[in-house]
C-alpha cells in the first residue's frame, strides 16, 4: 500500500458481482475512498457473480477483495438458495416480496461488513441498495438503511470511542437507466458484472427473471447498449 | 414433531455452549416456546464450546439445531478468533473493551437468527446477552439491543407484514449469580456447558481468561459449586 493510499479514508464495499454494487464502489473510488470490497458466497444459485465480483474487485483496484463463505440455504426460504424455480416474466409489483427474497440476507451483509470496517478502521460502509427499479425486497427501503446505521454506530467499538458508522447508499433513489448512465460517465466496463439469478450453463443471462429484466430495461432507457449481452450475443435468445 | 410442538409459538435462540445462552434458552423453553437452536462456528479458538453447545440443544430438546460455518478470523480484530493471546488475570472494567471483544459479532449473531426466524416463522430471538457481569462489550449493551430489535422488523418479510420481531434478553439485568441460581432453580445441568475462552488441551477451562473468572465468581456468590469444576476436579490448577 503506498503512503497516498493510507491517507485515503477506508470504505468497506458489499460487491456481489452486479452492476449496481459495482457503480456504488466506483462512486466511492471516485470520492477518493480506499476500498475493501467483501464478497459473500452464500449458497446462492448464481455463483456466476462471484467470478463477476473478482473481475470488478480488479478493475476498481480495490485494497483487499475478501470472499466469504456462509451457507444461507441452510435457512432455506428462498428460490435463490434451493432448487425451487426462479419466477420468470412476472408482472414487477413493488407491493409484492417475491421468491427470490433471501430473508434478512442485507441485515447479514451489512453485519459482516460492519465487522470487517472495524477492523480495518473504515468509517463507511458502501452498499448498492436501490429502492427505485428493485425486486421488492424490504431490506432495501430507506427506513431500513438508517435503522442499520444507527445500530452500526452502537454495535461496535467505534461507536462506543465516538466514531459514527456512515451506510453509504449512492443508488438508493436512482433509477435503474440513472445508475447505468452515471457508470457508464465513469467508464466503467458493465461487461464484466453479472446480474441474471438463473443464468444458464454457460453462464449467459436468461434473460427472463427480474434481475435480468430490470437490467434490460434499464440499459433500454438509458440508451445504452447492455455489453454483456453484446458479449454473449452468439447465444440464442429463447 | 407433535400436534402440540406445532402450536407452540417458534423462537430462534443463539446457542452458544456457555451457560448464558442455555439458561436464557430454559426460560424460554418454560414459556412454552418451541426452540429452533443456532450455533455459529466463527473460528473460535475455543471450539470446545460447540460439542458443549450440542449437549445443551440436546438437554434443552430443540425442535432444530444449526450449527452454521462462518469464518470470521479472515476479518482477524480479536484474539478469540487470532493467535494473539487472551488476556488472563486482567481487573475486569466496564470501560475498558478487552482484546476478546469479536467486531461487530452479535450483530451478525442476530442477522443470522434473524433470517432462519423469518424462514421457520419464529417471531422471537433468545439471546443470553449481559450487561452486569460481562465484559464491557458494546454489543451487549440494553440500546444496542433495541436498536436491533427495530431493525429486525424493518428488514423482513414478516416486518412488512404487521409482525414484529421481538429479541429477548432474559438475562440482561441479571447478575451472573442471578443467572446461575435461576438456571439451577431450572433443573439445569451446567456441568454440560463451556465457558472457558482459552481451554487447556484437555477441554478444560483455564480459570484465568474473563470467562473463566466471571463464571467461578457467579457460582461463588450464588453459594452453588459448579459442577464442571467438580468434573474437571482431577486437572491440576495452575
């Protein structure tokens, strides 16, 4: 680490591999944060997106990429951590939790992170939380954030000596074409990233559940082609 | 499980192996609740506490116990979970934070029971945390606990739905001696349990870490030998 690097003040960012998680960090880079990114391998189908977050880890050239094992499907309750079916083409209804809901999984990411920021003395935590073009997840409203903020500050040391824990949510009242505009304005390379929850065995995007639906129509409004799907344009859509 | 066992109301309880955690689970289970036991195996030097912790989701005769894997030594910060030595003999004070505190710990404690309570439909946690006899970690403290009690509805399914999470502490205001007569009041055998955060090789505690002395000056004060002393009666002391 170079002597500028240690001046920088630290950030813990939650990477998943998507692209909204990887244009929250690029925020953060951009607002001189030295960055920790932490990866969670919960048991999720997609493992795809853990290739996808160590691509990104690399290409934001963050201090540590620390990947971490916890298997949620030991839980169960989601399609996202079973072999149950991941809907497809469902009508978008904000009001309703889908399936793919992984319960409490924000509440034990952040608490991970929280962990890590201690020890590393960061005073900010970056996630890419959006309640704009967002599956419904109640973990991601912003009522939700501030209560884990305010219990970020009285849960560790840090907080005891006087140091308030900052969640910092850069997405959180974005549109999805708004988060793909300003990424694209900071260069950032979406080709690498990886949102589809059901991709296939070749790890394309199907193209068909919410995550990649939102990413299309996000790409569409913005008006920007999605390179992802340039890249695996040779693939038969269905 | 019975007809009866369905009807019960569902609490998640964080089983640690300590007698905290099994006598804060017993009120529980005397309240008539049906017990859905967790266990985080987080790197802990003392593992021992985990063969403890299946002896007492077995006395107490959970519905479910987990034992979930998740390696909080990547993150290092403490020396439960690093190869720095425990403090032994130490003058416990409550403002001082020892070099055992785990960041952020209970908050991922918390997050991760309260996803499986989401799963299993519980709408209570158990946790035997303390904030008389302890050792002045923050994530003990009654507003922590509070502040995590509202995050825990906000953050889920069940939060959305009108059903609000309750965490219960049942020994928060309770001295180590209360504890320790209100769990023998209880029928409960301790001689079962593991306190000890630095054990010889042998399993048996070392009667020196913060642990080790608060448990030996609860039994004290409560005029109750302990039983895992008389077990462990034949290891010489040092």
């Amino acid at each position: 680490m170079t002597d500028t690097a240690a001046k920088r003040p630290r950030a813990v960012v939650l990477l998943s591999g998507g692209l909204d998680s990887y244009t929250a960090a690029a925020t953060a880079k951009a607002e001189g944060r030295q960055l920790f990114a932490l990866t969670i391998n919960y048991g999720q189908r997609h493992k795809r997106e853990l290739e996808a977050a160590r691509a990104v880890a690399g290409a934001l050239g963050v201090a540590r990429h620390i990947e971490l094992e916890i298997d949620l499907s030991r839980f169960g309750g989601s399609s996202l951590t079973s072999a149950s079916a991941v809907p497809k083409d469902r009508a978008l209804d904000p009001a309703e939790i889908p399936s793919t809901y992984v319960p409490a999984r924000n509440t034990v990411f952040l608490a991970l992170a929280l962990s890590w920021a201690e020890v590393v003395e960061a005073r900010e935590i970056i996630i890419g939380v959006n309640a704009i073009d967002y599956s419904g997840y109640p973990d991601c409203r912003p009522e939700y954030i501030r209560a884990f903020e305010k219990l970020a500050s009285l849960a560790t040391r840090a907080g005891v000596e006087g140091h308030a824990m900052t969640i910092k949510t850069p997405l959180l009242t974005l549109s999805k074409a708004e988060i793909i505009t300003l990424g694209t304005s900071l260069g950032l390379d979406y080709a690498i990233t990886h949102s589809c929850y059901d991709p296939r065995p070749d790890g394309s995007p199907c193209r068909h559940c919410d995550s990649c639906r939102l990413r299309e129509d996000g790409f569409r409004a913005a008006g920007i082609a999605d390179p992802l799907l340039l890249r695996c344009a040779s693939s038969p859509l269905d």
